[in-house]
C-alpha cells in the first residue's frame, strides 16, 4: 500500500506483513505470529508500522493467515496448526521434514518444568504492571491492593467471591483541585476501580473455569482482567478466550515473568459506566481487606493524597525480585 505525499511522490508504506517478512528472513525455525511481533519488537521493527484498533499482534495475525488462505503466490507458508507457525516460502526447502515434531518435543519439555514460584508471588508483578505499564494505565497512576481469600467469611466459595487483586485510579496529580471538587459535587466519575484474577497458567484444560471465576469475581468493577503469567499457545485456546472477552467483556493480560515490561493485554476488558454497588456492599460483608481497601480509597480522595503505604508494595527493583522470588533468570 502506498500513501500520496503533499508533493506528489509515492511513498511505501510500512506493513504488518513487510514486518513479517523481515523477521522470518533471519530466522532460524517457523514461528508463531506473538513470536513475530515480539522478534519485530527486538529489532525495533514494530515502530515502523502505523496502527490503530484491536492489539497489533492480532492484526499480525489475521493478516498473515488471511494471507496464505486466500493468496496462492503468498511469500508466507503455514506451518503446523496448534500453533500455526509461518515461514517465508522462499525458505521452505531449508526446513528439515520434522521440522514440527522436534519444536513440539521442545516445547513439551518447557511445560514439563514446573515454577517454583506460586500464584500469589505473581502480585508484585501484577502490582508494577499496572502502574509502571504505559498501555494498561495510559500515562495514570493506578495502585494495587492484594485481597486475601481466607480472611472471607465463607469458606468454600471464596475463591468466586472476591478476586485476588483490585486496582484504583484518582486523578489526583493529573486534575485541578477545583475540577476534583466539582467532580465530588456531581457523579465522582474520576474514580476507576480495577479486578484482577491471577492464574499461573492458561491452557485448554483449565481456561473456561479460570475465565468464569473471573467473571464471577470481577463483573463489579469498572474494568476486570483474568491474568496469566503463561499461556499456551494454541490458535483453538487463544479463539476462545478472544470469544470470551467479546462476549463477557473480561479483558485478559498476559504477565510476562521473564519479560515484564513487554507483558501485554491480549484482549481488553469492556469498561462499564457505572459500578455494581449491591455486589460491592456484599463483597465488604464477606471480606475485611476488601472493606478497608474501599474505606483508604475514600480516605485519599477526601484528604487529596494518596497513602501508597495502605496498598502493595511498587517494588522498585522488579528484575530482583523476579531473580529472587520466581527463580528465572533474565537476561541483564
């Protein structure tokens, strides 16, 4: 596609699909369309493409398999199904014949490792993400608070009374004081509360349940997320949680251990105008960090000050913490 400049001349426009092709150029094995943004993202290729609309790895990977589906001259080859993985064509005779089989075999001996890190060790990272990350918090400062489920008053259900985190944001440094006030005055639309559920892992086997508890638990706040820290990938698994987020409005954030500043929100969460303020008042009854989470919000929105000390912890060496508390080594 080209664009007409003010002069007259014709300039080319950088594609999803010239992105594509730069990076399976160089590489070594066929690869998944995340492992194409992400490689394209590494070689400061991504910056080149203007794009607008749902994530731009989705939009990676309509194109490319819309491109070998219906383009018989395509450059691009499908290779595999679960994942489906591309190649440049032009490359194909380089591929060994069991080129499929041996990355399975590798992948099959990642999943057999199992963390040694548990689910409430990924808080600190959902912690960082939601503040220090520029495309979830979109330049806001957005604070934490880890909710406990055995301090709720009904034991066997409270793993889909409550999520495991919430999240707030007051534009306290970002508006006026007397646009504050008014605001107070009229409908406090400038409060933002947040849901997080969090899951070491998402897979065909456990999404449908993780998804629903989820919802169960998030369905309140103006914005809720079901968050992983590894999610297969499968092309059937990720069509169904994008069906998912479509249908229930649940966004889903994949939070990257090894790579946390390039962790992402696969799927964004539907925003709802207004809150649920009969589950809300139930959720205070059940559980007390939930009701004093409330209680500090309403505190700092009165006092014009947010007290960090009464929500989690920003760990400032995030790295560190990772090395230390998960046990994976990163790259420096």
């Amino acid at each position: 596609m080209q664009n007409l400049h003010p002069q007259g001349l014709h300039i080319a426009t950088y594609s999803f699909l010239d992105l594509a092709h730069d990076v399976l150029r160089d590489a070594s094995k066929p690869l998944t369309y995340q492992e194409i943004w992400q490689a394209g993202t590494e070689a400061a290729l991504v910056a080149k493409v203007r794009t607008s609309g749902k994530p731009p790895w989705q939009t990676l990977g309509s194109q490319l398999y819309v491109e070998v589906r219906d383009n018989d001259a395509s450059m691009f080859v499908k290779v595999g199904k679960r994942p489906a993985r591309f190649f440049l064509a032009a490359r194909q005779p380089e591929l060994p014949p069991d080129v499929i089989a041996r990355i399975e075999r590798e992948e099959t001996k990642v999943k057999d490792t199992k963390p040694d890190y548990h689910e409430r060790d990924l808080h600190a990272l959902m912690t960082y993400f939601a503040y220090a990350n520029p495309t979830f918090n979109r330049g806001r400062s957005i604070f934490t608070k880890t909710i406990l489920h055995e301090k709720s008053q009904r034991s066997g259900y409270n793993e889909w009374i409550h999520p495991d985190m919430v999240g707030f944001y007051l534009p306290l440094d970002d508006w006026r004081p007397d646009v504050i006030e008014f605001n107070r005055l009229s409908d406090n639309n400038s409060l933002r509360l947040f849901s997080f559920e969090l899951k070491r892992r998402l897979s065909k086997s456990n999404y449908r349940e993780a998804y629903f508890q989820a919802v169960s638990n998030s369905s309140w706040a103006h914005e809720g997320y079901l968050v992983a820290a590894e999610i297969v990938q499968d092309d059937e698994l990720l069509s169904e949680l994008e069906r998912l987020a479509s249908s229930f409005g649940i966004g889903i954030i994949h939070l990257n251990p090894a790579d946390i500043d390039g962790s992402t929100i696969l799927y964004p969460a539907r925003g709802r105008g207004t809150l649920d303020w009969e589950t809300i008042n139930k959720l205070c009854e059940q559980n007390p960090d939930f009701e004093r989470f409330l209680q500090d919000v309403k505190i700092d929105f009165e006092s014009r000050r947010i007290h960090q000390a009464e929500f989690d912890e920003i760990v400032k060496d995030i790295g560190k913490y990772i090395r230390d508390r998960l046990k994976i080594a990163l790259d420096d």
